[in-house]
C-alpha cells in the first residue's frame, strides 16, 4: 500500500528478539520493488529457525473499495513455503482480531495473538530445540518435551485442531527504543512520517471499534522515559515528524500529560513534529497546552457525530458543547485540528446526517473526515447490533443476506471475516451523494466515494489515503505530516 508505513510492531518485534541474543534479520517486503523475487533472492542462501510476518491490516476497512488482504497474505506464505520448510507465524494488529480464521485460512504453522515481543522469543527458542518434524512425531502438543500452551498468546496445531492461547497482554508495557532494524529513513522518505506508541489497548465502549480485540480492553501505558528514548533515536536517525499509533493518546490523560513533560524535558518538543489521535473528552487547556510544548501540532478526534441519538448509538461519552471546546483548544495553542466522521451506523438518518455536517461546518477546524460505512468485526458491539436486526424468525444466515443495511462485495453468505459495512438503509440507495449534496462543497471534507452509486454526478475528494495520486506527490516533493494535514494545504 502507498503511501508505504512503517511496520512500527516489526520494529519492536526485531527489537525485542535482539536483545534477547536472537540473531535477527528483515526482508521488508513493502519497499522491495518485486516481493517474490526478494524471496527467493534471500532463501537462496539462508535458513532461519523461524519465519516471521506482520499482518496490520485484514482489509482497508474502507466503502466502497472494501479491499481484502488475507488472500495476498496467503499467497506470501504459499511462495515462502516453495522455499523453505521452516515454521512460520504470524502477528500484528489485523492478524490479531481474526487469529484462528486466518490461521485456518493461510496454512500457517502458527501465530500470535495481541503483543508478540515476548511471545515470537519464547516460540524460538522452542522451534531452535525442536527436531524437523516440529508438531511432534505422534502429534502432541509438545516440541522436543517443550509444550506450546505456555506461550501467552500462541496459536498453534495439534492433529487436526487450531489451539489459542488466548490474548497476549502483559499488564507491564515495555519495548525496545533502538528502532534500528526497519529501515526508517526510507520510510520517513515516502510515507512522509514514522509511528510510535506509548500504550497499548482501549477500555472505551465504542461499538464498531476492534481495538480492544487486538490491544486489549484496558491500557496499558509505557514508561514516558522509554518513550522519549524511543523519540530521541529516531530523531538520531533525522526523523522529525512522528505519529502516535495509540488508540487514543489521552486514555488515560495523566500518562499523556506525564509523557509531554518528559519529552519537554528533554528537550524534543523544539526537535519533532507529531500528529495524535484523541477522544474528544479528556481533553482541557492543560493538556492542550502541554502538548503543544511537547511538539504536537495536530490531533485527528474521534467525534462520529453531533447528533446525539447517534453519539448515544456509538456508546460515546461526548456531547455537541465537547466538540467545540476541543476545538477552540487546538485553536487557542495552534494546533491543526481533524474531526472524524462516522455515518451510516444503526438508526442513521439524513436529517442526523444533515444535522452533524451542519454543526461541524460551524466550527473552526482544519478538515474533516466524511466517512460512510461501519466496518463489521464480529466481537464488536456492532455484530450485536446486527444480531438483534434479526426477526428471530427466519436462520440466522438468511437474515444477515436479507438485511438491507449490510453492505459487500463478496458472494455467498455474509461473513464478517471479509468486508462487511453498516449503512443505514433510510439514506436511501445514494447515501454518498445525500452526504455530498449536504456537504456542498465545503473544501473541508473529505468526501465519500460516489462512483459506486448509479447516477451519481462528480469526482470524489475522498478520505481513502491509499494510492492517493495527489497524496503520493506531495510526499515525493517533499510534504510531511499526517495525511490530512498535508491534504488539507493541498486544498485549502
């Protein structure tokens, strides 16, 4: 995907292993210009212990494009397989919401669900001690006498049977700062920034949110001083333009605070530039203000509406009044402010549609996301939502293929495996257009697609960052930031 991320878990990964005496090597199939070819170039001459990929993303989680990875990630294992016979396992975000499923999937030997830095050294040294047939001659759950059900997080085979070990999520967060095995400069120099993170997991409710599937329903925070170690090495390596990669920074807002005033005490708000995601509430002057000083100069919010019956549906805790008092913060201590919005979920409506655009255009902010579609992960409150649509009446599956808020472009019966999307059916069979049209031209938006939709007038500036020809120039020419930022002085 352009433009290219840095795969920041593989950082942390290779990081980890490091230092625990595992030798550690990166073929970085995103900037290879032939991945296969790659491949094979390095299976030619060397034989791991163990094989692992990073798996970020199960599908761009984007209407109408509604793309889906796992059967690219299938065909990476099915060409490593033709080269070597070495085990391999699987992780990341993606692969840790649909573990088993893309186990069952892919054909992998195993795979590692939630954080994997503790887990992929474990599964190592139990594959290096480990005979050629390494699911054991009879079968067993045992490697060479070493059983797998100890590694937190592993999911693994045993005869005909996939075996999870549950979520791995070590109440204590620590990972390595050195972040000098993924090529960051590279990436610094064609996607225009570079992840970190300061905590892992979520224990907010918000019904269509996986993140606390993959990271855990609590956060658990780094130490600030590990984290500005982490920021001070990659400004080392001459990056000065960052991104968290939390789910939301200020959950919980004393450890955002504490982590500004370190990195103020160091001295790296004067050196770096990053961009957040935040929840509209905990959010006050002090924060604001602190953040800044820290060297943030945008936050994307994650507000998905105005009107109140759909904050009340999304299970968020902030009102109209909230939005504008984050706004006017970013505003008061110059910071770029984004707004996300989520339209189409259960009980969606155009005069709700109408009355969020209508409230967000009043405001003062930079831009604004115009998302249309809810991406279904079963798990999530949204997969209950769509069970009690059921009449009760008729099986489950025929129900799923005869709701008309369902969205897809797979066939067959309805699996939330694959890119399933919520639209509320009452904004009628052009939704993207009804929120164009409100909208009207507003340069602010991010519009969705329309193209999909029979008759539909007009090109769309749409929110999907992917292969974004405007977006991929601008970087190359020499723009840095989040993408919305630098979309919206291409615009403005």
């Amino acid at each position: 995907m352009q433009p290219a991320i840095g795969p920041v878990g593989l950082d942390y990964i290779a990081g980890a292993a490091k230092s625990s005496g595992i030798n550690t090597e990166l073929v970085d199939l995103c900037i290879e210009n032939d991945w296969q070819q790659a491949l094979e170039k390095y299976f030619s001459n060397k034989e791991p212990t163990l094989i692992g990929l990073s798996f970020r993303n199960v599908d761009d989680c984007f209407w109408p494009s509604a793309e889906w990875f796992v059967p690219k990630l299938g065909k990476i294992i099915d060409v490593i397989r033709e080269l070597s016979d070495v085990p391999i396992v699987v992780g990341g975000v993606g692969f840790s919401i649909f573990g088993k499923e893309i186990i069952e999937s892919t054909g992998a030997d195993f795979g590692v669900a939630g954080d994997g830095e503790q887990a992929i050294t474990e599964l190592y040294n139990v594959t290096r001690a480990s005979s050629p047939c390494y699911h054991g001659q009879d079968g067993r759950d045992t490697l060479n006498g070493r059983g797998f059900k100890s590694i937190k997080g592993l999911i693994w085979r045993s005869d005909d049977e996939i075996i999870c070990n549950g979520k791995a999520w070590p109440e204590k967060l620590s990972l390595s700062v050195e972040r000098d095995t993924v090529d960051n400069r590279e990436y610094f120099k064609r996607g225009g920034q570079c992840g970190f993170e300061t905590k892992r997991g979520c224990n907010r409710g918000c019904i269509y949110c996986a993140d606390p599937l993959a990271k855990g329903p609590v956060a658990r925070v780094r130490e600030p001083a590990e984290v500005a170690d982490e920021v001070q090495n990659l400004v080392n390596q001459g990056i000065d333009v960052l991104h968290t990669c939390d789910s939301e920074f200020n959950i919980p807002a004393e450890h955002a605070f504490a982590v500004c005033e370190e990195l103020i005490r160091r001295g790296l708000g004067d050196k770096v530039r990053w961009y957040t995601y935040m929840t509209v509430r905990p959010f006050d002057a002090a924060l604001a203000r602190i953040m800044r000083q820290a060297g943030c100069v945008g936050i994307d919010f994650t507000t998905d509406s105005a009107c109140p019956s759909m904050l009340k549906t999304y299970k968020q805790t902030h009102v109209q009044a909230d939005i504008k008092t984050a706004v006017r913060l970013c505003r008061d201590n110059g910071i770029k402010v984004m707004l996300d919005l989520l339209l189409g979920g259960p009980g969606e409506t155009p005069a709700s549609v109408a009355e969020s655009i209508e409230f967000f255009k009043r405001l003062e902010a930079d831009c604004f996301g115009a998302s249309l579609g809810v991406r279904i992960y079963p798990g999530t409150g949204m997969a209950s939502v769509v069970a009690a649509e059921d009449d009760g009446q008729t099986p489950l599956g025929d129900a799923l293929r005869r709701n008309p808020n369902l969205k897809r472009k797979y066939d067959g019966p309805v699996d939330f495996f694959k890119p399933t999307f919520y639209i509320s059916s009452s904004l009628g069979d052009k939704p993207a257009q009804l929120v164009r049209d409100l909208i009207n031209g507003d340069k602010r938006f991010f519009e969705p697609m329309v193209e999909i939709e029979k008759g539909a007038q007009g090109k769309s500036t749409d929110h999907n960052y992917n292969d974004n020809t405007e977006l991929l120039e601008a970087i190359r020419k020499g723009a840095r930031g989040a993408y919305w930022d630098i979309l919206h002085q291409l615009r403005a």
